[in-house]
C-alpha cells in the first residue's frame, strides 16, 4: 500500500505589481528511503483555505484506492 500526506508549503507567487507570500499544499506520495515525490501541488493567492480543500480531496480519493 502507497503512504501518502498533505505537506504545506510556502511559495513566492508573482503578480503584475505585487508578490505575495502565499501558502500552497502539496499532495506527495512516499517513495523510497525517505522520499516524497509531489504529484500536484495546490495554490490560492485569494483563498488559501480552498486551496487545502482540494489537496484533502485529492488525498482522500488516493487512499481509497
């Protein structure tokens, strides 16, 4: 069975005249000795708390599996 988790992150995302500091979500998948491979990462400059619903969402669909 494939372990998976959510990491949160934090990425520099670029707008016409600003830069924010915004979180993003990040749905990985355990390898081998120690090593998460992101298979998508989630990122809402607006709404952060949307972003991490989608990575729950996906997270959930992968364990079901």
């Amino acid at each position: 069975m494939k372990k998976y988790r959510i990491k949160r992150t934090c990425k520099w995302v670029h707008f016409p005249g600003k830069h924010l500091f915004c979180p993003t979500f990040a749905v990985q998948v355990f390898i081998i000795f120690g090593v998460w491979l992101t298979i998508k990462s989630f990122t809402d400059p607006d709404d952060p708390d949307f972003a991490r619903r989608e990575a729950e969402e996906l997270f959930e669909k992968l364990n079901e599996k």
